[in-house]
C-alpha cells in the first residue's frame, strides 16, 4: 500500500468542515483544515498537498485569492497542486470563474461524496 494522499480542506464553517471531513472518512487521506484562504495559502507554502477542497465565499481571503495565491506558489516551488472549488451556489458563471482563476474543478455545496469520488479518481488521487 502507497503513502496516504494529503488533502487540504479551506472552509470557514464549523459543520460543513466536520460534514465534509466525515464524507472524507471513506478514503485514506491525512487532511488538514484551514478556516479561510489566508491560513490556506500559509499551509501550503510549508507543505504540498495533493488535493485542495477550496470554499468560495471566506473571511480575510476568499477562495479565488487564495488560488491566485498558491498557484504563485507552485510556481515558486515547481510543483502543482490541484485545487477543487466549492460553492453553496449552483450559478454556471461560478464554475467559469473557479476554472478561469486557476481551479481544477468544482463542486457545489452540500458536498457530494460522489461527486468527489468521481474527481478524485480522475485525478487519480484515490
């Protein structure tokens, strides 16, 4: 068996963070939570993460900052990181705006176990 994959989940809510880490439960990732996009960038600069599950609308740093933010990371570092956006809305302009601000997917709140098993093993992450 290989080494866990690492998953970052940026979420400024309490219960959608247990929800969604609860969902997660069902794959062998090590997670780390960061309550809002600046902790997010922050975690990533001292490590990388396979998958980032990256809320929209935060406090200090919403989440299209956020991504602007570590993918000048990735830059700096050389490396990748993939980065899936999350939304309460089911606007099609939002996963527009998620893809043309460097997100490489996007879900839709509540988060569907699905739904993220379907990204994820395109990613192949699971």
């Amino acid at each position: 068996m290989g080494t866990k994959k690492s998953l970052l989940l940026v979420e400024d809510n309490l219960l959608n963070q247990k929800l969604i880490v609860l969902h997660l439960g069902k794959f062998d990732f090590n997670i780390d939570i960061a309550n809002n996009g600046k902790e997010a960038v922050d975690k990533v600069k001292d490590y990388h993460y396979d998958l980032v599950l990256m809320d929209l609308m935060m406090p200090v740093m919403d989440g299209i900052e956020a991504t602007y933010k570590i993918r000048n990371v990735d830059r700096e570092m050389g490396r990748y990181t993939r980065i899936v956006g999350l939304t309460a809305n089911t606007f099609d302009s939002d996963r527009e705006r998620c893809i043309s601000n460097g997100m490489d997917e996007f879900m839709v709140k509540p988060f569907d176990i699905e739904i993220f098993k379907e990204i994820a093993t395109r990613f192949s992450l699971i």
